[in-house]
C-alpha cells in the first residue's frame, strides 16, 4: 500500500502550540436549580447505578435527581433552590428601583451599551435566569379565571397567566377550560404542572423559548440566512489512510491517551423505525455472537482499562430519555453492567422535550386528541452538554477519575472506537480542544460538511454546515464561487460530519463553566404551501451537540481527523423499506443487515491492513438490501482493540488465511494467531488469565450459513431478513485454571466487591506497537504468570 500524502484540503502540519486555555468566568456560575439530599456525600457530582442493583440495604446515593430514587421504589421529584417563581421574581425585581426589568430589546441594548467589566449580552442569552416578560396583564381566558383556585403554588398560577400576555400570545392554551366545571380538577392540574414542568426544564423557561421561538420562525418565513455574512474556508484537520506509516505514528500517540480517556453515550432513541420495540443499545451488533451495541462498548472500555489505564477506572456516562431510561437500566441490571464496575457508570436524563409550534406565532401545540395536553417533542442531542454540566459529571471525571478526553458517541455504530486512538494521536498534536470524526465527503453529498467560517467581525469558527446551506454559502464567497466542488481526489475539501466527538476535558469545563452548556437553537419547520403560513406539522425548537464549537473563543482550537467510512461508520438507523431507498440511490442504507455487514467488513479490513489473507463472500440480497455476508469475523475487544494492536495479535500475517464462507470469533486478551487456515467455523475463547498461541492450525467444516428468512415474528431477524444456523464449529476454550478466578471472570460486580485477579496486579502505560515488541513480553505484562497452551 502507498503512503498517502496529507491532502491538500487540510492544513499542513505545523510546529505545535499548546492550546489556549479558555479565560475563566469572572463570576460565580450560578448554583443549580435542584435541593440536594442532607445526607448526600458529594452533592451534585455522581449519577450512578449503585442503588439499581440488589442489595440487601439501600445506601444513600448522593443523587440528585428522580433517577436513582424511582429505581429503589421511591419518587423525589426535583425542586428549584429559588424560593420565589420566575413570574414572582421578576415582579419583586420590578418593584426595586435598583433592579427594574426592562423589556428584552432594551435590555439587550443596554448590555451592548455597558463596559467591558459588565457581562457581555452573548453571555446574557446563556444564562438561566428566567426571561422578564414586563407587560400588562390582559384579561384572563374565562376559564383559567375560574379554574386559578384548584392549583396550590402560586408559580403554576402566575406562570399560565403570564402565558396568556399579548408578548407570549397562548391564551389559546386554555379555550377548553371555559367549561372546566364539566373537567375534573385533576385533568387541569395535570396540564397546568405539565407547563410549570416544561417552564422549569427550559434555560429562561417558556417565555425564553417562545420569544426565541417567535424570532426564528420569523427569520425562516422570510429566508433569513443564519451564516449571511460568515466566509467560508477549509477547516484545520488531517485525512488518513490505514495502513500507512502516517497512520501508525499518529496512532501511536494516541494509545499512550486511551488510558486517560471518559465515554458518554448518547443513547435517548428507541428502535422503532427499525422495526424494534426496545431501545437501539439494546439490538445486537451482529448475530454471530448476538452481544448488543450496549454490551460492546462496555467490553471496549473494559478492555482499554485493562490493557492501558492500570488501576484507573474509565467512566461511562449515558444519556437517556423518558423512553430508554427504564429499558436502558434493565440492560444493565440483568447483565450486570456487563463487566463494568456499578460506580464508574453515570446516568443523565433528558427532560421530556420541548412544546411543539403550530404555527409562525410560536403557538405551542395541543394534543388533537386531548386538549389538555400539550405537544412535546425531543430538544436534541445538544442538550448533552448542559446535563453534564448540571450534574457535574466532566468536573468529577477531571478530579477524581484522572480523564484527560472524553469521547461523545452515538447508539447503533459498532465501528465507532476503531479510530479512537488516532484521534486521540490528533487531538494531542494539534492542542484540539473538539476534534471531529469525519468521512471523505462527495460534493453536494447529503451530510453536513466540517467548515471554517470568519464572521464579519473576524471571529473564526470551525462548524458543522448542514449540506443544503453549504453550496449557497460557498458560492457566495470569492475563494469558492463555483459551489461545493470535488477537489483531485474526487471528494469535497469540507469532510462530512458524523457525530462522533472528542473533548479535551480541563478545557470543555472551563467552557461549560463559562456557558453552563446551553447550546444554541435552531428551527426548521416544514412548510405545507409557498406562502410559509401552515405547517405540514408541528415543529420545535431544537439544539445539537455538534454545535459547541459555536460557543468557542478565540484560542480554543477545533479540528477533525478524517478516515474512510468503511473504518468507523456504519449507524444502524433505517427500515429495510428505507433502506432500499437509500441503496437505490447509491447511499448507505443505514439497516440492521448493513450494520452487520459492515462490522464484519471493518475486521476484514484491518486483518488486510495487517497483510492476512482474508477473502471476501460474493454479494446477497436480503429482503432488498444488498451486503457482503462474510467471512464473519467478530474478534472481542479484550483480544483487539485498534488497528495497532493487531501488528502483536498476527505477528506472521502471511500465514494466516480465511476463506470467504467462514466464520471466526476470538476472546481472550491473552491469545495470539501465528498461523491458521479457516474454512468453516471456529471460535476461540481463553479466559483473561490464561494464554494461548494459535500455531499451523487448519479448519475445515460445514460452518456457519446465513439463511434468508422473511415475515419471522422475531424482530431481531424481521429486521435483518436472515437468520443464523450454525451447522458445524470447531471451539477451542482455555478456562481459568484458579476456580476463584474463574468465579471473579463472570462477574466483576460480585457482592464481596473483589476485582479481577488480573487488575490488581496489571499497570500498564500504554500498548507498544510495532514488530519489535517481543509478544512473550506484552503478553506477560498482561497475565499472570501462566504456562499457557499451544493450539495446532
């Protein structure tokens, strides 16, 4: 394979700056609005599965939210540290000479007015305060007049009669209550706690989504182009290719971070348009061994945290939603944590959305079928970085777990940590505060595009641009005036964005302490005619996480590393109906069997990187979807981890050869294959404190067939459109020769809170790569002293 150069597209490595760090606020954040438990030990900080798994007594959590507290069978909602409600505030601020509410344009007059001691009106738009809404009352809606009586907090009461204000405009809310003595009280109630609910989980509360709400949809209306204005140029990164010496460097320096490396995963999605009733990390990656997306990220970091972070523990936070928090815990619970420790696994949970808009007016929605309900739908995925600032989940990995970066992940990608340590490699050359995942990206192609914009003002940002704003925008610029081009390789210069984001962790808190991580909002309602009036359907404001780099300052650098999609991304997202659309359009289809497909595809890929023969399957067609089928190879993370790893794990890859109708599975950190010819199936599975060398070992049998299989009432299979029928194996296991050790291998959650044996006497520093690492060695610094076995 020839080495590739540095594209042209990305900047040209430079002598190396430490990054800026971000100036400190000059004032206390505010406290957050939640009551913390008396007996809370470290109050704020932790969020995690102690109390969901049994014990014979409940230990206090130190949780602050209704999390943990609905788990062990008690409800303790969450309640504002304000003593007053926002409408109460602002009346008492209203009557204080020295604090009198303005309207919101004047105020934000005035801010710009101020000197540079004040805080800046950027800052001003961040903050949770509640928004001043300083108007005269109009006359009440009959109803709500009649009905203000049955709520008991006096926040509720003044929150639906400042609704009902000409500068909010939801009188409408309340048209059913006029025959509310026909309603029970509950049914109001409910409805009136619902949009204290929304008020209170929103920064500023309703007023602040509604006038940002009014402002937006205005600006869509009349095709106002939020980048007018902004210059577009190609944004700092680099592209790889795998395989080459470029490669191997820079990924070589990330491994010596993996050790120092949190994961948050967001995972608030259910797998309904899958065909799935669960939630997405619940879905198998594959049917070869059907471990779930959930349990193999917990088998990576348990993997990288055995190999490379010593006694360290690697957190995982996961980001839920009223939908998968239930079926996300169970996971956990009946799977014990998969492996992981219960105190190094956190929890957040997203609120129940925001109210949906029917209209140019921010009217918020009611339920056609109950009007005393109001619409909501999911704010975004942006909402993971004030959640972690809120529950002070980054400050505690920073000091008290030793994490250096943090990786934000997605649900269903099983090819998502292949790359980590080059990214990692690329963050800590370039001082990248936020360092993208990106793909090489075909001009015009539907995916947004990682781009560096200069304001007006010459603040530069490098962004994520949505791809039907990116041709318009480059056009409009001198350097770019004919569009969204593909350059000489054939791709476009700006990469496609995939989600997949890295944070440098000391510098992400000082931001989230300067933005408390509110990210900014945006709108994109679907008209149903040219005149821009009516909605095919309720729309929403909404915010996503690729969006920090927006609240960034100068100095706090942003980048991306490029790899080609068939390393790192293959979501799983679309139904098979979908899908064929997609295929028939050149794209990815994005189902269940291409995710498969392409996870087996990914080994293949790096054991030919490596120099292994490893032939490919002819192409399928299932239920019309087109994969390569196998060989199907599904090699653990305890055995390997990244591409680097596997120079010691094949020390003689020209040996090693696999035919296109097999099917190999390997677990054990402790085993090496010098030579092997498959044909047919095999698996091997070597406990963690045992050794095994795969040497002239030759397999032939029937193996493992996928059969096509349609209208199975299993959804696992329905969504796949075959299923696995294992005619004949070869199994090669090597067990733990100490029974206590065998014992502590199944369960690292065990009541006695023993670890494994192998923890406590492993604290390496990193993995050596390269063919002159004696593999007797690593293994050794590995394992405890073991004779090991020879298979042949």
């Amino acid at each position: 394979m020839t080495e590739e150069k540095p594209t042209t597209e990305s900047k040209p490595a430079t002598e190396e700056k430490p990054a800026e760090e971000a100036t400190p606020a000059t004032e206390e954040p505010p406290k957050e609005a939640k009551e913390i438990e008396e007996n809370a030990e470290e109050p704020g900080m932790e969020v995690t599965l102690e109390d969901a798994m049994p014990t014979e007594e409940v230990k206090d959590t130190g949780i602050p939210t209704t999390i943990v507290t609905e788990i062990i069978g008690e409800t303790k909602p969450r309640r504002s540290r304000r003593s007053l409600s926002p409408v109460k505030r602002i009346m008492e601020r209203s009557k204080s000479p020295k604090k009198r509410s303005v309207s919101p344009s004047k105020r934000t007059k005035n801010a710009e007015e101020k000197n540079a001691e004040e805080t800046s009106a950027e800052e001003k738009k961040i903050t949770e305060e509640p928004v001043v809404v300083e108007e005269e009352m109009v006359e009440l809606p009959k109803g709500l007049e009649n009905a203000l009586d049955i709520f008991d907090d006096d926040e509720t009461k003044e929150l639906l009669k400042r609704l009902c204000t000409k500068t909010l405009g939801q009188a409408h809310l309340f048209d059913k209550w006029e025959k509310s003595d026909k309603v029970s009280p509950p049914v109001l109630r409910q409805m009136g706690n619902q949009l204290r609910s929304l008020d209170k989980s929103y920064p500023g509360g309703l007023a602040a989504y509604i006038l940002k709400a009014k402002k937006l949809l205005k600006d869509s209306k009349e095709g106002v182009n939020p980048l007018e204005g902004c210059t577009p140029s190609i944004p700092e990164g680099e592209a790889f290719e795998l395989g080459t010496k470029r490669y191997k460097d820079i990924e070589k320096v990330g491994i010596q971070q993996l050790g120092q490396v949190g994961f948050v995963l967001v995972a608030g999605g259910l797998g309904e348009r899958l065909g799935y009733s669960g939630a997405k990390i619940g879905l198998p990656t594959e049917t070869t061994t059907g471990g779930s997306y959930l349990q193999y990220y917990c088998e990576y970091i348990k993997a990288i945290q055995s190999k490379c972070a010593g006694s360290k523990r690697l957190p995982l936070c996961i980001m839920v939603s009223n939908d998968t928090k239930n079926l996300t815990i169970k996971l956990l619970k009946d799977n014990k944590c998969f492996g992981l420790r219960r105190r190094q696994i956190f929890i957040v949970q997203q609120g129940e959305g925001v109210p949906a808009l029917s209209d140019n007016e921010a009217r918020i929605a009611q339920d056609p079928n109950d009007p005393f309900k109001v619409v909501t739908k999911p704010h975004g995925h942006g909402d993971i970085h004030s959640l972690l600032y809120k529950e002070g989940i980054t400050k505690n990995w920073q000091q008290n777990f030793g994490i250096e970066y943090f990786v934000i992940f997605q649900d269903t990608n099983a090819l998502a940590f292949h790359t980590l340590p080059l990214m990692l490699g690329v963050s800590k050359k370039r001082g990248f505060v936020m360092n993208s995942l990106a793909i090489p990206r075909k001009a015009k192609q539907a995916i947004g595009g990682i781009t560096k914009l200069t304001s007006k003002e010459g603040k530069e940002s490098t962004v994520n641009v949505e791809y039907n704003q990116l041709d318009p925008l480059l056009r409009s610029s001198e350097a770019f005036k004919d569009g969204d081009v593909n350059g000489s390789n054939g791709f476009s210069p700006f990469p496609g964005n995939i989600n997949q984001l890295l944070f440098h962790l000391e510098s992400y808190n000082k931001i989230l302490e300067r933005t408390k991580g509110v990210m900014p909002d945006f709108v994109n309602p679907k008209y149903a005619d040219e005149t821009k009036t009516v909605f095919k359907k309720p729309t929403r404001l909404e915010c996503m996480m690729q969006d920090f780099p927006t609240v960034l300052e100068s100095g706090e650098k942003v980048g991306f590393t490029q790899v080609d999609s068939s390393l790192c991304f293959s979501p799983v997202k679309n139904s098979v109906v979908d899908g064929m659309g997609l295929q028939a359009k050149g794209i990815a289809a994005g189902t269940a069997a291409t995710g498969e497909a392409d996870q087996y595809a990914a080994a293949r890929l790096m054991m030919r990187a490596r120099g292994c023969k490893v032939e490919d399957a002819e192409e399928v067609n299932y239920g019309g979807i087109r994969v390569v089928p196998g060989p199907a190879i599904v090699l653990k993370p305890d055995f390997v981890c990244c591409p680097g790893e596997y120079n010691i794990k094949f020390p003689y890859p020209e040996k090693v050869k696999i035919s296109a109708r097999s099917t190999l599975v390997v677990r054990g950190p402790g085993v090496t294959i010098e030579s092997l010819d498959l044909d047919g199936a095999l698996v091997i599975d070597v406990d963690r404190s045992e050794k095994a060398i795969v040497r002239d070992l030759v397999v032939k049998n029937d193996g493992w067939v996928q059969v096509p299989e349609s209208g199975s009432k299993d959804e696992k299979i329905a969504m796949r459109g075959f299923k696995m029928d294992r005619k004949d194996t070869r199994y090669i296991e090597v067990k733990a020769r100490d029974p206590k050790a065998a014992v502590l291998e199944a369960d690292d959650n065990s009541d006695d809170g023993t670890e494994y044996l192998v923890e406590d006497r492993v604290a390496c520093g990193g993995l050596e790569l390269g063919p002159s690492v004696d593999e007797d060695d690593f293994v050794a610094a590995r394992t405890p002293e073991s004779s090991g076995c020879s298979i042949m």
